[in-house]
C-alpha cells in the first residue's frame, strides 16, 4: 500500500455502480471495492444510483463523517451513457457532465439541466437526490468510466480461454 501520504486521510473514493433489483450487480461491485481497499489506504464507498443501497447522497454523506475533504468520485460503467453524463452528476450535485474535470461541491450555478432529455429506453425510478441531503462541503472530482483498457482486453481473453 501506498503510505507515503499524510494527506491521504482527507481523501476518500466513491464508487457509483447503477444497481440492480438483483443481487449480483451489487455483490460483484461489493468485491470490486473489496480488492481496491486492499491496495489503498483511501477510505472507499460503495453507492448505488437506484434499486440498490447505499445511495450517491448517502455514501457521499458516509464519507463526510469519515473527514475526508475531497471525494473521488469513479462511474463503475464502461462507458459514457446519459447515466454518466446526466443522472450522476446531477446525484452528486455537479453540473451535468459538460466537463468532467474539477467540480467543487455545492457550485449550484452549473446545475443546469439544459433541456437534455432522460428518454434512455428503460424504465425504473432513479434516486431522489433531492429527497437526501449531502452534508459534505469538500471537493468531488468526478472521473471517467472504465472505458476501453488493455486490462479489460486481459480479461475478455481470460474468459474466452476458459470457455473452450
């Protein structure tokens, strides 16, 4: 583990997965956040954005009693979809994805919906973030999903050599 850092102890990370009305999405992603603790010293939470619990406001909320001051915030999705460019950012109080850099938390005037449209061809109730107040005054950096990574190609051949 990387222990080099006095600061570290200010930072946590979130992990955002989308939740399932199975049980699998959230054991998988369960043991996702499992295996990067152990490589971490960060303190590391799990959030759902619907279905599942905990949710985005919450989590952030769990590591706000933990003192963090900045949050990193990880969309486990492979790639961008309205889910990350849209219903996230807006769940983490962010503006809506237009830039995917640096966002202070609580900066309202980004905040905009901007007419886009959340017709993404399934139907299931997203989480009211409005209904869950987050406490946490620090910094979120919200990041890129997963995308396409040699380690994810790793992968994919490990499960075609193990099916023949």
């Amino acid at each position: 583990m990387d222990t080099n850092s006095n600061s570290k102890n200010n930072i946590g990370v979130l992990l955002i997965s989308h939740g399932s009305r199975l049980p699998h999405g959230e054991e998988v992603i369960n043991e996702v956040a499992d295996l990067y603790r152990e490589k971490t010293d960060y303190p590391v939470v799990v959030s759902f954005m619907s279905m599942s619990k905990p949710s985005i406001p919450d989590a952030i909320n769990q590591l706000a009693d933990k003192g963090v001051e900045k949050i990193v915030a990880i969309p486990v999705f492979l790639a961008h979809g309205v889910h990350t460019k849209q219903d996230i950012p807006k769940m983490l109080q962010i503006n809506n994805g237009n830039d995917l850099k640096e966002h202070s938390h609580g900066n309202n005037e980004h905040n905009h919906d901007h007419g886009h449209s959340h017709g993404h061809g399934h139907s299931h109730d997203h989480q009211d973030e409005e209904a869950e107040k987050i406490r946490f005054k620090g910094e979120i950096i919200y990041t890129e999903p997963l995308g396409a990574d040699n380690r994810i190609a790793d992968i994919i051949e490990d499960r075609v050599n193990d099916a023949l």
